[in-house]
C-alpha cells in the first residue's frame, strides 16, 4: 500500500511539474506552484526530486522510458535485424513526433540559453541514453559478424537522424501537422530499407 502512494505522489508531481512547464516554462515555474499542483507538500516534493532541473529531466526519461525499454530488449537471435530496426524506428518515431514531446522540446530550446545546464542533464536523461543503447546493439550486430560497421557511434546517430528528418523540425515549427500512423510506417519502412542498404551491407 505504501509503494502505491509513494508512486502516486510521483506521478502526481510529475504530471503537475509537466502542465506547469508547458504553460508558463521553466523559469516562471517555482517549486511551490508545483507543490501546489501536485498537490503535495513541499517537503514531499524534495524527497522525489532535489531540484526543478532534475524535475524536468525525469519529464524526459518518462517520455523517453518505452523507447529505451523497446532498445534493450531486442534480440540478437529471436529476430531479424530489420525487424529489430524498425521495432527501434517505431518507439522512435511514436516518441518524437507526440504533441507533448514536441512541446517540451520548445521549452528546452527556448529555456537552455538562461540555464545552459538545463540543455546537459536534459540530453543525458534520454537522447544520450538511446543512441548509447542503438550503439551497443550494433556493436553486438558486429560481434556476430553479421555485418561490418566500422563506426557504430556514427551509425547509431545517422538512423535517428534518418527518421526525424525535415519533418520532424516543420512540425517543431508548427509548419505541419504530426504524420500519421500510416505516414508513420511508410516513413519507417523506407528509413529502415534504406539505412540497411546504405549501412549495415556496406562493405
């Protein structure tokens, strides 16, 4: 019962922390608004989380959660190679393109010039951490020599940047709306086919 409410407070602070940062951004937001929002005691508050940087940055391991839990648990064996891609691609895609993370991306980048900082512990709460899991599963993908890729850390980032692409920063712009789920998958599937040609059976 104790482990249900400690979650719950949790959650609770963590989805008021979320509402208040996308509404009025992360400098106007104090540590008694999100108390207040919660709602819990400010002593509460500090026992979940010591700072409103480390607040935000679980905002972002939160969102980023199911795309690192889809990384580590693909198999070396159980599947094919493009079908872990774009079990990865998915997650990926399903993750960047969500209104939500689209706002939070706003306010990071509109937020990091005044607390530089922010910008750091931001990256490393997920974006550092996902492109470290895709790494050392293309690594494992070399081990086995099953393919030869010379530089892991380039591929790994070259596939998440094949699968933002122009679109992912017209809809940061709010030039165009979020694909599709059909979109989605035409993206991915063409993303994978290509990154698998152009990567992974290169000589």
């Amino acid at each position: 019962m104790t482990l249900n409410v400690s979650c719950s407070k949790r959650q609770s602070i963590l989805k008021g922390a979320t509402t208040l940062f996308l509404e009025q951004g992360f400098n106007a937001v104090s540590m008694d608004k999100i108390a207040q929002a919660a709602p819990v005691s400010k002593a509460t508050l500090y026992k979940y989380f010591p700072s409103k940087s480390d607040l935000l940055a679980t905002v972002i391991s939160e969102l980023c959660a199911v795309l690192l839990q889809t990384i580590e648990a693909v198999s070396m064996e159980s599947e094919s190679m493009e079908n872990n891609l774009k079990k990865i691609a998915a997650g990926f895609v399903d993750l960047i393109f969500a209104e939500e993370a689209l706002a939070i991306y706003r306010l990071v980048i509109s937020e990091c010039h005044a607390f530089p900082e922010l910008a750091l512990l931001v990256y490393n709460s997920g974006p550092q951490a996902a492109l470290e899991l895709l790494e050392s599963y293309l690594e494992k993908i070399n081990q086995h020599k099953r393919v030869n890729i010379p530089d892991t850390a380039f591929a790994a980032d070259a596939f998440f940047s094949l699968l933002k692409g122009d679109l992912h920063f017209q809809c940061l712009l709010g030039a165009k709306a979020a694909p599709s789920v059909t979109q989605k998958n035409e993206h991915i599937n063409k993303v994978v086919g290509f990154y698998m040609q152009g990567f992974l059976y290169a000589d």
